[in-house]
C-alpha cells in the first residue's frame, strides 16, 4: 500500500497564501527561492525527535505558483511510491493520464503529477533513499 506523504496547493500570491495558513492555523513556513520554484514548504505540526508529536503520523505540504500552462492546477495530496516508473504504468492502465516526466526535486526524489479517472490531480513521489 502505497501512503499519502504530502499535500500541495497552488498560489497567486506565496505572501498572501502563507499568512492565511499561519494565521488560521499556526502551520509553519520555509519560502524557498527562485532556484526552487519559489516553492513554500509547509510544516503541520509539532514533532520531537522520534517523529512522535501531537498528531503522531501528520503530513506537511507546500504551495507552488500557479502558472498558465499547467494542467490541473487545485489542492492535490501526493502518494509514496517505490518506483515511480512502475507507478506511472499502473496509473495509466487504470484509465489515469500521467502529466509528463518525472522531475527531480533536490534532496526529497521523483515527482510527477497525474489526473485520475475522476478529473482530480494527484501526485507521486519516489523518495530518495534515507540516510
């Protein structure tokens, strides 16, 4: 079973964006820059050393810019896979249309989204080995 890691929404404003959800919510915020997307790392909640915090197994996400031409741009939860390739395979012979390549995100793995048979844009991420 494959387990969702990670949940994305797109922006027009990152500023506008990561204030609300600090606000409404106390999430925690990394901007990251240009060399990155400018792409927003969002922390959910707190967690001490072993990973145990006050929701034991929480997910963090992150918010990306919008841009024209990108398909199928709405909040979207990214799933945990062992081979991205594999994974790609599986989502099309089950009726779902793989939106390119898989992109290397810098020190996380493989990433690339999808639609499934219902129109709803999801993602999948092979992981980097943990060291």
């Amino acid at each position: 079973m494959d387990p969702v890691v990670h949940f994305e929404f797109p922006f027009d404003d990152r500023t506008r964006i990561a204030k609300f959800y600090e606000a409404a919510f106390g999430w925690k915020m990394q901007m990251l820059g240009e060399d990155m997307g400018d792409y927003v790392v969002v922390t959910t909640a707190d967690e001490d050393i072993k990973g145990e915090g006050t929701f034991k197994g929480a997910i963090g996400g992150g918010f990306f810019p919008r841009k024209p031409d990108w398909p199928a741009q709405y909040p979207s939860v990214v799933i945990a896979v062992q081979d991205i390739q594999a994974s790609m395979r599986k989502v099309a012979q089950a009726g779902g249309e793989v939106f390119g390549e898989p992109m290397m995100i810098p020190g996380i793995g493989d990433y690339v989204a999808f639609q499934d048979t219902e129109g709803n844009r999801v993602s999948m991420l092979q992981p980097l080995p943990r060291q």
